[in-house]
C-alpha cells in the first residue's frame, strides 16, 4: 500500500469556525509546541464558556413539537382501544378484516 498524501481537508466544518465566522485554515492555526500553556488560576471557575455563533434556541420549540406528537399519538391509542374494545365498531373492523 502507497503512502498517504498530505493534502488539505476540502470541507470546513461549523465547530472548526472561529469568531469572526470565517474557518479556521490549518496553516493559520498554532502549532502545539508554540502556544503557551497556562494552568487555570485557583479563584477562577471551571464552567464552560459560551460558543460565539452558535444558536440552539430552535431546540425548545423542537422538543415541544415532539412532546405534542407524543402525546396526541398515546391519546389516539386511547380512544382507539376505547373505540374498538367496549364499542361496536371493533366487531364491525373485525368482520372486515376476517375475510
């Protein structure tokens, strides 16, 4: 098997933006070796901080659509058994099915 070739990756993903909002190139990040290492000061808390550019408030209103679809889907379920247990209608559906 050949080797492998350094070739630049050809997408630019949304988590590799920077605050500006342009991608974050591999020739324009720093390399390990040259970047400062700090340890975090005592006082300081450690609770993550806030991603520039990042907007999840969609997820509420997603999540409410879901809680609705379930709900009304168990509830169907409900007055369907309801409907074809203690009715007529269940014998009638039956009868149709049992051809």
């Amino acid at each position: 098997m050949g080797k492998k070739k350094n070739l630049q990756k050809k997408h630019k993903f949304k988590h590799a933006e920077g605050q500006v909002g342009q991608a974050v190139g591999v020739a324009e990040r720093p390399s390990q070796a040259s970047a400062p290492t700090t340890a975090p000061a005592a006082g300081r808390s450690s609770a993550p901080t806030a991603v520039v550019g990042r907007d999840f408030s969609y997820v509420g209103k997603d999540l409410r659509r879901i809680a609705v679809m379930a709900v009304s889907l168990v509830a169907l379920e409900f007055v369907l058994y309801y409907l074809l247990v203690h009715t007529s209608v269940g014998t009638t559906v039956y009868s149709f099915v049992n051809v």
